[in-house]
C-alpha cells in the first residue's frame, strides 16, 4: 500500500477537520497505526519541509475563515503566480533535500503481514 498522510500534530487545523482528517501522524505514530492494522511499515518519508511556514500561516488565517471556505481557502493557492512559486519551492526542496528531518506529510509504503 502507498499512503500519503498529513505530519505534525501541532499543525492540525479546521482544515484537516474539513478535509476530513483525525489527526496528524508522526512517523512513529503512523508505524504503530499500521502495526495494529496488519501492516509492515517498509518505507516512509517525511515532504514539504518548506511548507512548515505556509501551513502554519493557513492555520492562524483559518481560524477565522467560514466553515464553508475552509477547504477552498486553506488549500487554493491565491492566484498563479504564487502557485508556480509553491511548486517551484517543492522541486527545489527534492532537489537540495529529498529527504528532510520533517514535513507537512508523510509518504509511505506498506506490506500486509501474513
């Protein structure tokens, strides 16, 4: 199984509650979910290093947005322009570091244990 999955539980927001999240995992924690579900975590990885800032910035503004842009406005970008700044900032961050310390999400594989 391929996961992808928030990080960082001090980041939970209105917007992982719209989203539809419960929590955020750290990798340890996302290996103990798996554990107990039947599952061998075989690799896992933390993204969005330079995210850390931005996320915490939708979490203050959000906490004043309607429930009903939540989702809209915690997860559209602006405007293009800064659309191509984010993704130019996430191909930079996996060029200089592919695998950073921490991230906003974690990627991961997992086997079924028999």
């Amino acid at each position: 199984m391929i996961l992808n999955v928030p990080a960082v539980q001090s980041l939970y927001s209105r917007y992982d509650e719209a989203a539809g999240h419960v929590k955020r995992y750290s990798m340890s924690v996302l290996n103990d979910e798996l554990s107990g579900s039947g599952f061998r975590l075989l690799k896992g990885s933390y993204w969005g290093f330079t995210m850390l800032p931005i996320v915490l910035v939708r979490k203050a503004v959000l906490a004043f947005t309607k429930r009903e842009n939540i989702v809209s406005r915690g997860f559209q970008p602006p405007s293009k322009i800064a659309d191509l700044l984010l993704r130019a900032l996430m191909h930079t961050e996996n060029l200089i570091l592919p695998r950073p310390p921490w991230g906003t999400s974690i990627i991961a594989v997992a086997q079924r244990v028999d």
